[in-house]
C-alpha cells in the first residue's frame, strides 16, 4: 500500500512539474498569437484527449515529460501565426516561459512553507552551541565562536561565495571539502572578513554549530526570503551541474525517475507527523521543479536552452539557421538526452533490487 501511495505522489509531483513547465510555453504562446496545435502532459498513447478551438489538450499514458506543439516550431508553415512567423524576441520569450514557470512554482512552494513556519530564517547567528565543562560552567562548544565569529554577524558570502538563504549556507558547509573558510560577514554595519574559520560543533561533531536567527513572519520577509532561496536553489543546482562535469560527481551519483520515486518515498516517510512529512515532499518538489528549470536552460541540443541559442544566432544574423540543420542538432541531443535516462534508469533499478 505504501508503495502504491508513493508512486501516485510521485505521478502528482511529475504531472504538476511537467504541466507547469509546459503551460509556461502554451500560455505566452496565446499571448502571442501563436498557434498552439497539442498540449500534451506525458509521452506516448492518449489516455484523454479533447479539442478546443485550435488545441487539441492530451493527457498521455506515461508521466515522464509533456509537450507543447506549436504550428510552424519545427516545420515551415504559411500560417501567419506560425511560430516561424513571429518576431524573434517573442518566440525567446515563448522558449524561455517553461523554465521561468518551473522556477515560480519553485518560489510558491517556498512562500507557502514558510507561511506554515512560525519565523523566517535568516543567515544572521542569533547563538552558538553551548555545553557544561568539569566545573560547571557553560562554555561554547562552538569551534566558529572560537574561530572570530560572534552573535548578530550575519554571513554573507563564505571563500568568496555569496550566500543568499540558510540554504545556501547549509549546502556550502556540506560539500566543501576543507578544515577552514575565510568567512565575510556583516558587523555592526560594515563588511568583515574573518579568515581561517572552523565549523565544529563538540555536542554533536557535525558542522552546524550555531543557530541562526528567526525574522517575524510578514509579508515583506516572506517574499523576500523566497526569492532568496529560490535563487540559492537555483545555484546549488548550478553548482552541482558544474561539478560534475568536472568530475568531482559520477554517472553513478545521477538519479532518474526510478530513484526519484525511492527519494519521494524517503520524504513522505519522514517526519513525525503528517504536516512533517508533507513538508518534507514540498521540499523535494522544490528542489525538482527548480533543478528541471536550471538544467532546461543549459545550451544542451534538445533543451529550451539551445533553442534559444539558435534563436540568439538568428537575432544576430538577421536570418534563421536552416531547420533541418537546428531539427537535426536537436535530434542528436535529443536521442543522447533518451540514451542517458536509459543509462541511469537501469542503474537505479539495478541499485534497486542490490538495496
């Protein structure tokens, strides 16, 4: 039963991700009079379909990707409202909408989290870890205390990386593989830079040894703290893509929607009541949604994002590339992007089933 549950949670997260992404493109499609020939959320045979007006609105059999068929996308047509037929800037904007979508579902969930907490976190430490020496005495037991850092500096960028949220600031700590950090942070209104920090708290021996302080909940630090972490996602996101192509990541370390499933099982299982668990799926989902956003505007043939490029070619030029040529790039990305989901696919059941 609970696996059932799972995958229909799964199912839920994937049609929200993917409708979204999809809308993105239909809606500013509409808006610019551009003919929207099939919304379509999954791939494969129609399970539902209806036409209304011009579009016809499909929903198909497998929940792993959707699409949005324009007329003249990717063969020429004579319709004057073609995508082919609208000025360049509209059409990036038409490219572009389906990750900008992805990256404002990302922003809600954040909002509607932190409605649900009692205060807005921040990256200002509010104290340290404390614990109790052999005479009695309360003592830090905070390695950053004893480091240079104090009680109201709020950390703004650690070896030279900005932080935005206490996301960041917790991703940071996490993957950085060093003793000490030179750690910038605001005091008494001016910059400082405390070199040669350590993080190390003696209670528990993890790397978190302070606690940053809550801001009241208002509508201001609402929004502006979800923007913060949004973008702090965003750049995780970044930060993760890049290493891994530098190496420091695998193939191994990749996860498909196989392990996807197995993560959003861990997340709904977490937590000692329902909202916790809850929670715990929205924050997954975040992550999802966002990562689907940032990877969608990667230069890769196939993606939003080398659409856009030969758009940006065309900008310049002041002609379109030929469409066989952009049909044949993104076919080649295209296939290659299928030939990896298979890759890590089989890996994660392989992982599965060794588990």
């Amino acid at each position: 039963m609970q696996h059932i549950v799972t995958l229909l949670i799964a199912i839920l997260i994937f049609g929200l991700i993917i409708g979204i992404h999809e809308f993105g493109h239909f809606i500013v499609a509409k808006l610019n009079h551009i003919q929207v020939n099939e919304f379509a959320i999954g791939m494969g045979p129609k399970l539902l379909h209806f036409r209304k007006g011009e579009t016809t609105y499909s929903l198909r059999l497998f929940p792993i990707g959707g699409f949005c068929s324009m007329e003249g996308e990717d063969q020429s047509s004579e319709n004057p409202n073609a995508f082919e037929k609208k000025a360049v800037w509209r059409r990036m904007l038409v490219v572009l909408a389906g990750a900008f979508m992805n990256l404002v579902l990302g922003f809600v969930l954040i909002t509607v989290l932190l409605c649900t907490s009692t205060k807005i976190p921040s990256t200002v430490i509010a104290r340290f870890a404390e614990t109790t020496n052999s005479a009695g005495e309360t003592v830090t037991a905070s390695e950053s205390e004893r480091s240079g850092l104090r009680v109201g500096d709020k950390i703004i960028a650690i070896d030279g990386s900005h932080i935005l949220s206490a996301t960041d600031l917790i991703y940071k700590l996490q993957t950085t593989e060093t003793d000490s950090y030179d750690v910038t942070v605001k005091r008494d209104g001016a910059r400082v830079v405390v070199e040669n920090v350590k993080f190390h708290n003696d209670n528990t021996d993890g790397l978190l040894d302070f606690a940053v302080e809550g801001k009241s909940k208002n509508p201001v630090n609402v929004v502006t703290y979800a923007a913060k972490d949004t973008a702090a996602t965003a750049k995780l996101i970044w930060m993760s893509l890049v290493e891994l192509v530098s190496g420091k990541y695998s193939l191994q370390d990749l996860s498909g929607p196989v392990g996807t499933v197995s993560v959003i099982e861990q997340a709904a299982s977490s937590g000692e009541n329902l909202l916790e668990r809850v929670q715990s799926v929205m924050n997954l989902t975040i992550f999802i949604t966002v990562n689907v956003g940032v990877f969608n505007l990667l230069p890769i043939p196939g993606l939003d994002g080398s659409r856009f490029v030969f758009l940006l070619i065309e900008a310049i030029r002041r002609k379109p590339v030929p469409k066989n040529r952009e049909a044949m790039v993104h076919l080649i990305g295209m296939a290659a992007l299928f030939l990896l989901m298979i890759l890590v696919t089989v890996q994660d059941i392989t992982r599965f089933f060794l588990s």
